[in-house]
C-alpha cells in the first residue's frame, strides 16, 4: 500500500449527492475527496431523475452550480392527471403561492457539478475499485481502493456514504445497528428516451384501466416517457412498435414517435434505513432511502441530506459544535418520510395493483375524481411535489 492520503471528508460516490456534498462543503473551506467506482462518462450520461423542486433549483443556483440549470431546465408551471380519457391540469403556481418545478435531467446536474469540483481543483476519482471503510467507530475512518491496479489508503476525519443502493457504505455497518424498512411494489416502469419531441409542454400522469403512464421530457426535442409494466419484465418483451402502442392508449394518444434513444426497466420500492448515521460514517440519498418515482422525490431527498450534512460537518469541523451532525439523521429522517408518504400516495393512486377487487378500483378512481374537484386536495398535492421546506 502506497503512502496514505489525507481529507477532511472522505465521500464514497459521485452521484448528486456525493458531488454536491463535496460542493457544499468546498464553499465552506473544507476539503474533500470523492471515490466514484465508474468512469466519468458513465456517470455523465446514466439517464435517471428528470424533475428538480424548487428549494433544489434554489439550492443549486445559491451554491453557483445553477447557471445551465437556469438556462437550460424547463420551468414547469403545472402537471396533468390524466383519467377515464381527461386530462386535468393542476397549477402548481396558483396552489403553493408562486412555486414551480424544474425539468433539468440529473445527469446534466451530474455534469454541472463535476464540471465545479474540478473548476475548483477539486479531488473527484473516477474509477476507482474495491472501496472499503474502516474504522469508522473510531476518530480517523479510513476508505482503502485500488487505483490504477495500485492500493491506496485515504485516511479522514469523516466519512459520508452517497454510494447509492447498491453502494457499499450501508452494508458496511455491522447487522443490527441498522433498521430497515422495505416496501416493494408488484409492478415496474418500463422507461424510453425518444428523440421526438414531446407530445404536451408539462408532464402527463396518466391513471389507465391497463395501468400507469408518464409523458415526461429532457427538451423541447427529447422525450422521456413511462410504462407500468410487470416488474420482472423483460425488456425483450418489447418491441418499440407495442411500447408505442401501449403508451399512446394509456396516455389518449398524446406520444410523438420517434427513434428511441435509450430503454430499460426499473422495479419499484420504498425503502428507509434507521438511523444514517454510525460513528463517523453518514449515509445520504440512494444509499439511505429509495423511494418509487411517482412523486419525482429521489434526486430531491438527496440534495435535501447534503444540504443538512453539509451543514452539520461545517458546524463541526469549523466551531466544533456536534449538535447538528448529532441531530443529522432525526432531522433528515423527518422529510425523507414525508416524502417517502407522499411517493407512496402518488403510487398507490396511479397505478394498477393487480388484486384489486371492483371495490378497490371503483375507490382509487374516486381518489382521483376528489383530487381533481377539491382546491385543498390539490394544493396538497401541489405542495408536496413542490418539495416540502427544508426543516432548518
Ligand atoms: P446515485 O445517483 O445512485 O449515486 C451513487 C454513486 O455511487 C457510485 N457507487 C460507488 N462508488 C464507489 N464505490 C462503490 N462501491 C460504489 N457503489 C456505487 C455509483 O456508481 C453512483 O455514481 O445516488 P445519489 O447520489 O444518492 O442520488 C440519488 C438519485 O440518483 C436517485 O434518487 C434518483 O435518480 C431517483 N429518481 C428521481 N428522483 C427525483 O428527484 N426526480 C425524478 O424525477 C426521479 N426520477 C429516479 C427517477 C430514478 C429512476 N431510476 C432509474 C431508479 C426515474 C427513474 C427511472
Ligand atoms: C422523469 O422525467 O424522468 C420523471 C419525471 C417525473 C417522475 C419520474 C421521472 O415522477
């Protein structure tokens, strides 16, 4: 093993929350040093989120990372419901006094903040193997990886997990430190990345007889749009002919074809981890909760925890007060539940479950017909998709 680096914060993932972390805690003066097991084009062009709320979009913009954002992103004023063959608009601005959403693809989020941290001279390393923690019950965790076929140590002061769900960073915490609460859904998202443009200016959620549908976009010339599909199925299964098919019914017929740039198929879950925290190991987004994307919640509840751990290691590491980074996980864990909620909802009211009986599914349109008639359901709604206050 070669001669030990040193940081303040050691970061294990570049996704939006490792790299805004790393962000956040520069504009402090606190050094850091991002570990990414994949290149960086990978990561530039791994086509995942697509709404960003507002405290978000206020965030990025405050932090000097939102200029293409500003530039680029689509502001969405309302979203569609779309049922029994109607769509409903619902005015996000009218419902939450002024506040809309952000259509900005997360991997551009991705490059923007990339593009910051090396702006900055900022220690962001792609590619990287076999990363390990250690000794994080202890005041000096370590990340140990192989770069380059060489093994390095990086020796930290803190640890912060932003590794996403299939990261290393939450199993490495010891089996029954940790409470885990998983919920999966009997169904998947069938999603495609067509260059046509698309068929209507703001998002389209669609409750069909056969099950959900989403109409989406990157730009005025990219769409990007949503399937309810079996969620072991194979994306063999489908020819484009029937995924057009299938998402003009359920959407009465507004998707314009085009070549289908990307598609895959993602399964459903909601999923929160107790507490995100051991010792000096933090756990943030992905890595700590995972939520279906009906309520277009993941990308926001991530820049949400770095914001908070942010400033809780700032707090501690520059006037050595502990009290937030004490207090990180209860307070991240209060939104992040709201959120979890509100996904849950949006879930449960737009899709087909498959054992309904004629009961529950007269109810669920019935959900929809009150959502749609009622100004306090909606701005409910409208609040939530928003994005919540942040809590401090
Ligand atoms: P990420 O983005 O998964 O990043 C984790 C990073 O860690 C790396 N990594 C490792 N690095 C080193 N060593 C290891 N052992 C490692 N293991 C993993 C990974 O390569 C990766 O680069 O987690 P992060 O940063 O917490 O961000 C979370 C978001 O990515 C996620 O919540 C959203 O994409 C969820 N999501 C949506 N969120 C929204 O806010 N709005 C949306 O509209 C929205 N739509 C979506 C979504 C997620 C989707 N999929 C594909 C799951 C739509 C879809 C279809
Ligand atoms: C997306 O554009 O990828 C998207 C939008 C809204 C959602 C989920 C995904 O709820």
């Amino acid at each position: 093993m070669t001669a030990a680096l040193r940081t303040q914060v050691g970061i294990v993932g570049a996704g939006p929350s490792g790299l805004l972390l790393s962000h956040l805690l520069h504009l402090e003066g606190i050094e850091s040093v991002v570990l990414e097991d994949r290149t960086r084009s990978y990561v530039e062009e791994r086509i995942r989120a697509g709404v960003i709320e507002h405290g978000a979009a206020a965030l990025l913009e405050d932090a000097g990372v939102g200029a293409r954002l500003r530039r680029e992103g689509l502001r969405h004023t309302g979203v569609n419901l779309h049922f029994h063959g109607v769509n409903h608009r619902i005015d996000l601005v009218d419902l939450t006094d002024g506040k809309a959403v952000t259509v900005y693809g997360q991997h551009e989020v991705v490059k923007d903040l990339i593009a910051a941290r090396l702006a900055a001279g900022g220690d962001v390393r792609f590619d990287v193997k076999g990363v390990a923690i250690h000794d994080f019950k202890g005041t000096a965790p370590e990340l140990h990886f192989v770069e380059q076929g060489q093994p390095k140590k990086l020796v930290c002061d803190f640890v912060a997990g932003c590794d996403g769900f299939h990261g290393i960073s939450r199993p490495t915490v010891p089996a029954g430190e940790l409470r885990f609460f998983d919920r999966q859904y009997p169904f998947g998202w069938l999603g495609i990345l067509a260059k046509a443009p698309p068929a209507c200016d703001e998002l389209i959620y669609a409750r069909h007889a056969d099950g959900f549908a989403l109409l989406s976009m990157r730009s005025p010339e990219i769409s990007r749009l949503y399937l309810q599909c079996e969620p072991d199925d194979d994306i063999a299964n489908w020819s484009d002919a029937r995924i057009w098919a299938e998402l003009k019914r359920r959407l009465g017929g507004l998707a314009t074809e085009g070549p289908m740039l990307q598609k895959g198929i993602t399964a459903m879950r909601s999923f929160v981890t107790e507490p995100m925290q051991s010792g000096r190991l933090f756990l943030a987004g992905d890595a700590a909760h995972i939520v279906p994307p009906t309520g277009a919640k993941g990308m926001n509840l991530a820049i949400g925890d770095v914001r908070l751990l942010a400033r809780a290691l700032e707090a501690q590491i520059k006037r050595g007060d502990g009290t937030k980074l004490d207090t990180y996980s209860t307070t991240a864990l209060r939104r992040i539940w709201k959120a979890q909620r509100f996904s849950w909802w949006m879930t449960s009211l737009l899709h087909k479950f498959g054992d309904e009986t004629p009961f529950d599914e007269r109810r669920q349109f019935a959900d929809l017909e009150y959502l749609v008639s009622s100004r306090a359901a909606l701005a409910s709604l409208a609040e939530n998709y928003v994005g919540l206050p942040y809590d401090d």
